[in-house]
C-alpha cells in the first residue's frame, strides 16, 4: 500500500480529533476509492456509447449496401 500526505486545515483537523472513534484514514480511503468507480463508469459508458454508435454506423452501411447478391441468381 501507498501512503500520501494530505494537507488541511487546522480547524478541520481540530474538529476531526473531536471524533477521535473515526479512522479518518479508512474514510478518507474509502471516498476516494469510491469517486474513482464513479469516474470510471463515466469513463466506460462513454466509451461504450462511442463503441455502440461506431459498430451501429458498421452494421447500418453493410445492411443498406446495395450490391447485388450473386446467391439470388441461383433463386
């Protein structure tokens, strides 16, 4: 595990050591941990909405191409 310092100020730090029962380092973990997995499923569904548009564009060009299909001659 890594450790990082973290600078606040002395009034916040005065109120924190009135809850002395917190591990403010476990909360402090926590939230962070939890913003990450937030920005990652942003991060995510924009990239699956860019994915799906992208295949969608794919799909709709080989479904409206308009070649003829030499399976038909045989019909």
């Amino acid at each position: 595990m890594t450790n990082i310092t973290l600078s606040i100020e002395e009034e916040v730090y005065r109120k924190m050591r009135g809850y002395s029962e917190i591990k403010w380092s476990e909360f402090v973990r926590k939230v962070i941990k939890d913003r990450l997995e937030e920005l990652e499923k942003i991060k995510h569904k924009e990239k699956d909405g860019i994915i799906s548009m992208l295949v969608s564009e794919e799909v709709l060009k080989k479904d409206w191409d308009n070649k003829p299909d030499e399976r038909w001659d045989k019909v």
